[in-house]
C-alpha cells in the first residue's frame, strides 16, 4: 500500500461538506480533501450488482433497494440531487491509488463482491470488513492475497477476536470509536497493545475528535474520519 502517513487517512464514506453517506461525489471530494482512500458501504440488489449504500440505512429500506434492478436505481434521486452509484464505479472514479475499505454486510453479497475485484484486478487497494464472523471464515477460507477486517462493536469482542486470528488470519481490528470514548482512552490504550502484541493493525472508525488524536500516536494505523484535512495537518506535525 502507497501511504503518505504512518497512519492511512480514510475518508468517511465521503460525509465532507454537504455530501450524503457513500455518494460518488462526496467520495470524490475526500481524495482531492488529501484522504489516502475512503470506506464506503456496499450491499446486493435483485440483478447481483453491488451498489454503493448500507442495505440497514433508512434509504434502503424505505426505497427497498434490495428488491431494485440497476436500471431501476439508476433512475432515482436523492438529497441534493445525488445517486446511488454501483461499486464498479467507485474503482473507475476514483484514482487508481485511492485505497477502498468497503463495508460488507450480507452473507450472500460477498462471492458478487469478491468476483468484481477479481475482474478489475484490485484486490492490492481494497479491504473488505465486517462484523460478521461467516464472513471472515469464507474469506479466510478463500486464501487469496485479500486484505480483510474484523469489526468490533464492543469492547468484549476484541478478546474473541483475538482468539479467532491465528485461524482467520485478518489484516485488522476496526474500532468505533464511539465504543472508545465509551471505554475510556486509557483502558482502550491497554486493548490496543495486546491487538499490536499479535502483529494486527488497528483501524479507528467514525473518528472526528481531532483534538485527541495526538492522544493516540502509536495506537491507531488507519483513521476513517470526516476531518480529512485537520486530521491530515496534525498528523504532520506529531509523526
């Protein structure tokens, strides 16, 4: 991976400025903001394709997307104007350095995921995570060279994961960090070091507390943040 920091900036599924959850622009914007990538969420609607949205957002549901050909979806509009774009799209968008952390939440859309990396040969800039544990094994069971993340939604599933490493063998540990601030900074630096003890990266999701970042020099690897230029400038003065 090409980085400019000892810590991958991600931006957050481009919500910057006045841009909605995972649209193309505000995906756009995140890399020209100076993000090394972004995270975006991705789930299977009725013809395979994979779109780029949360299939639990209040959007999908209410539009039931799920059920919706590309054709079909292609058509609406959203908030400001935007769209629903397919995955395919984001890696033809975006530069071709630009790191894609994708989101993935449904059993059944990962072998559709995984085939269209497979065919844009991009497997060596994308990480696929999740927090669920099939998931990890069908991906671990693949052995192919596929960077892949556990995520963390509590505190106690760290221990479990941990347990589950040498067997699954995933790239890192994603951590909310609403569930940090919960925890407490100093408890959550104490989890860190036993994570960085087994060689795993970790990943803070969801962090837009500038203010406490030099707090975590040396404990975090990758930032998904919406601060993408106060994150940026305050990790060139503290590395």
């Amino acid at each position: 991976m090409n980085l400019n920091y000892p810590v991958i900036v991600l931006g957050q599924k481009g919500m910057i400025d006045k841009y909605d959850e995972n649209s193309m622009e505000g995906l756009l914007k995140s890399i020209e903001y100076g993000a090394d990538g972004v995270t975006i969420d991705a789930m299977k609607i009725a013809d395979n394709n994979i779109i780029i949205c949360n299939p639990n957002s209040s959007k999908a549901l209410k539009k039931d997307l799920k059920n919706l050909t590309t054709k079909e979806i292609t058509k609406m509009k959203f908030t400001n104007n935007q769209k629903i774009h397919s995955l395919e799209k984001a890696f033809m968008e975006l530069p071709s350095d630009t790191l894609i952390n994708i989101n993935v939440y449904e059993e059944d859309a990962i072998t559709n995921i995984i085939g269209m990396i497979n065919t844009l040969d991009v497997s060596n800039r994308t990480m696929l995570s999740t927090d669920n544990i099939n998931i990890i094994k069908y991906l671990s069971d693949l052995n192919n060279d596929f960077f892949y993340a556990f995520r963390v939604k509590e505190e106690k599933v760290i221990k479990e994961a941990l347990e589950l490493k040498d067997d699954l063998r995933f790239y890192s540990i994603n951590i909310d960090y609403e569930e940090i601030k919960k925890c407490g900074l100093d408890k959550f630096k104490n989890e860190i070091s036993v994570i960085q003890e087994e060689s795993l990266k970790i990943m803070i999701e969801n962090f837009n507390d500038c203010s406490k970042l030099e707090d975590l020099k040396n404990y975090v690897d990758i930032l998904e943040t919406r601060e993408i230029n106060n994150c940026i400038e305050i990790l060139e003065k503290i590395y």
